[in-house]
C-alpha cells in the first residue's frame, strides 16, 4: 500500500518541483539588466533633463536643503546599472527613509528613460565637478 501511494505522490512533487524551477528561472530572466555606462553625451542630456526640473527646489550639489545634497548622493551609491535603475524608480515614485523622513514628492509624469539619465549624471558628480 505505501508503495503505491509513495510512486504517485513522489511523481506529484517532481512535477511540482520542476515547475517551481521552471517559473523562478522565468521570472529571474524577466527582470535581466544590461549594463551600460553611461557616455559623455549621455551625462550631458542627463544634466539639460535635470537642469530642466524641479529637482533644484528641494536638492542642491553641495548642502542638504529638503533632500540631500547631490555630491552625498553620488557617494552613496556607485555609479552601478542597478543603482541607475533603483534611483530612477524611486524619482518617478517618490518615498523616505533612507535620507531621513522627508518624503520625496513622485514625478511620475517624467519617463523612466528620463529619470535614468538625471540619475546617471546625479552620480556622475564629484566635488569640483559638475
């Protein structure tokens, strides 16, 4: 008796394992990211997005206002593919909590293209260097 139920139910737990392998391996691969440093030209149409924003109302390169300063920013996060893609997200979506409990306001009519490029040229700067 415990052999036939042990042969079914040991079919059932492959299946389902495979399954499980199956979706985390798609699901891994959804969400790939292709490294890419960024140009010159694109640092430059980061900072023309950038200079075109709001961004100047509540951040400065060098002092904290509402937000940090930009040059804290950069030190913080390297100038990394998965950084580009965290800080862009968190533009558009807003949030606290990581420099304090001042909320950043969304701005979730910018693009993400948009926001990444402000990003890669947020990270981009060094003291003496904008």
């Amino acid at each position: 008796m415990i052999k036939k139920l042990f042969a079914p139910a040991f079919f059932v737990v492959i299946c389902l394992s495979a399954s499980l392998v199956s979706a985390q391996t798609v699901h891994h691969t959804a969400h790939v990211v292709h490294a890419h440093k960024p140009t010159a030209a694109d640092i430059a149409a980061g900072k023309a997005l950038f200079l075109k924003s709001d961004c100047l109302t509540c951040h400065k390169l060098d002092v904290k206002v509402v937000g940090p300063a930009y040059y804290d920013v950069a030190k913080k996060y390297p100038a990394t593919e998965a950084d580009y893609e965290l800080l862009a997200n968190k533009v558009i979506s807003g949030g606290s909590g990581v420099w304090g409990q001042v909320a950043m306001a969304p701005h979730p009519t910018l693009t993400h293209d948009d926001a990444k490029k402000i990003v890669e040229y947020i990270l981009s700067l060094k003291p003496g260097k904008s």
